[in-house]
C-alpha cells in the first residue's frame, strides 16, 4: 500500500564491508534515508522505517533486530536468493518481500553455456598446457545433442534453456509440477522424477533456490544416480550441494566434472581438495555480476518504489511460504 507520507523512512542495510549502493542520490529528495550494517545499528535504524533495502543476502541482522520493526511494511532483497531472510517472524507477519529476479539471469545463462562449452572443448586442460608451454593435440567433445538438465525451472533455468537450446543442446526441466508444452524446456518434470532424470542428463545444472527442501538434494544418492560421463554446474546455493559428496563423487568417476560459482563455504578455505582437481572449475560467487550490476539493482528497487508510492501492486513478490517468486 502506498504511504500518505511524502518522505517515508528508508532503512538501506549492506554488508559492514560494503559500500553504498550506487545510484542512491535521488532517494534523498524522496525519502529519510538511514543506513545500518549489522543488528546493533539496524535496532536504532528499524523504529519507524516502512522500507528495507537489503543488500547483504547472507545477514543475519534483520533476525536479531526484529522487535525494532515496529512500521515494516515493505522489504526488497537486493539478490535473487532470500533464504537469509526467511525466518519465522517475518515469514508469519505482514510484511511484503520482494527481491531481485531478472537482474541476473542473462548473466548467470552466459556463465552456465560459458562453463558447458569449456567442459566440452577441455579449456581447463588446454589453459594448464598454454602455461606448461606445451603443444598437445587431441579430439573433443561437441556440445550439440547434449542433454542439459535444470534442476529450478524459474526465470534464470528458463534463460538457461534458451541459451542451450540455441547452440543445438535439449534443455528438460525441473520444478514442483510437471509440464509437457513449455515454451523453452524439451520437458519439465517434477521433483519425484529427479533421480530418472539425472541419468539421463549430461549436464546438470542446479539453479534452484534455497529452501528446506533443497538443501543437501545433491547428496551421494544424487550423484549415484547421475552419468559416469556427466558434468555438474552449480550458480543456485552453495548448501543445495553436499560438498563431501561431491568430492568423492569426482575422486571415484561417478561424476567426470563440475563447475562451481557457489559453496557451502564461501570463500572456500585455501587448502580445501577442489581447489585441485583438474575436472573442477571454480568461480568466486560471481556468475550473475556483470559490469554496472549494481547500478542495475537500484535502478530495480526505484521501479518498485514508484509502484509502492502510486498505490500498485509489487512485481517479483516472493512466497515467502516458498522462498521465491512464483512462476509468472
């Protein structure tokens, strides 16, 4: 709902690290803005602000200062995933979330057709060669006719499937329900035909949120049921995956690879194994951020401002129920 006020109170929390959000300028004519960088200072900001701008996706500082919101009506999250945000009190109150779907999703779709065709052409191998000064010719594999399948089947699986597709590969996807006429997979299916499907795949590629029910879903048993030949790709959530399996699920040759932008564990201790495994390649959660992204987000965050203040409905409101934004 819109508020009557002309200057409502703006709380903008980042990362204690982290700097202002780019392009913030205009809303100091438009609104009391306060910034807070963990609980202690979010407690004095909280009273009386009726918008949050959450940029650190991993705080826990909104938790411990709840009982300081005593106006929240609305918050948005700065990032696609919101699992940081989804406790009990503010799943079970009033106040509306939304968060930054759209932003990222081309971006992360270059990253995961990026990473598939270096799989397929072995760039890792040919760069370590490149350093050893070392002229070595040998065949590889084509990407077109692989099948990709996209374990979270919403706005970033779907650019997914339309950059696989593009270069000649069968995208087939997973969600909550199944569905045999969409538009950019071969097929989605549901999560009970995960473990049939993982053995059918090449590719896998993880790029669903956060929630009870997919944390750890890439255990052993996963891995088990994929291709001795198929690689894994991970730009969803770190903690979807369940590193140890994983690590020996690439030491015994259940699995021949994986590209990974997300961890359990970030950053990922110095002396952990993947760092060297040649089948690995690895980013530092980097895959969705292009040149000016950040810009980008509050550019986002206005558009939605304009929506609260004129009285119109939000886009990309997450379930919080669910933890993400419904399927439009």
């Amino acid at each position: 709902m819109a508020s009557t006020e002309t200057r409502p109170v703006i709380t903008v929390l980042t990362a204690p690290d982290e700097e202002r959000p780019p392009g913030l300028d205009p809303l100091f004519d438009r609104a009391e803005v306060r910034f807070a960088w963990d609980a202690d200072t979010l407690r004095e900001t909280l009273p009386g602000t009726r918008i949050m701008m959450v940029t650190d996706f991993r705080t826990d500082a909104l938790r411990e200062a709840w009982p300081s919101a005593d106006s929240l009506e609305w918050i948005h999250a700065t990032s696609a995933g919101v699992d940081a945000l989804m406790f009990p009190e503010l799943v079970n109150s009033e106040v509306t979330v939304t968060n930054a779907q759209g932003i990222f999703d081309r971006s992360i779709a270059e990253y995961v057709l990026c990473t598939i065709l270096m799989f397929a052409k072995d760039f890792p191998h040919s760069i370590r060669l490149q350093m050893a000064h070392q002229w070595q010719h040998r065949d590889t594999e084509r990407a077109q006719g692989s099948r990709v399948l996209v374990v979270g089947a919403g706005s970033i699986g779907r650019q997914i499937a339309r950059l696989v597709t593009a270069v000649g590969m069968e995208a087939h996807g997973i969600a909550r329900r199944s569905r045999s006429d969409d538009p950019d997979f071969e097929a989605v299916h549901d999560n009970a035909a995960i473990p049939e499907q993982l053995g059918l795949a090449d590719y896998v590629v993880i790029a669903a949120p956060l929630t009870p029910a997919t944390e750890k879903l890439f255990d052993a048993k996963a891995f088990q049921a994929m291709k001795p030949t198929a690689r894994m790709i991970n730009i969803g959530r770190g903690p979807i995956v369940d590193t140890q399996a994983l690590v020996e699920a690439l030491q015994s040759g259940e699995i021949a690879g994986a590209g990974l932008d997300v961890f359990e564990e970030e950053p990922l201790p110095s002396d952990h194994p993947l760092w060297a495994m040649e089948n690995v390649t690895m980013t530092a959660h980097m895959a969705g951020d292009f040149i000016g992204w950040k810009k980008a987000l509050t550019e986002q965050f206005f558009d939605n401002l304009d929506n609260w203040l004129a009285g119109r409905d939000f886009f990309n409101v997450v379930d919080k129920a669910s933890g993400y934004v419904p399927n439009r």
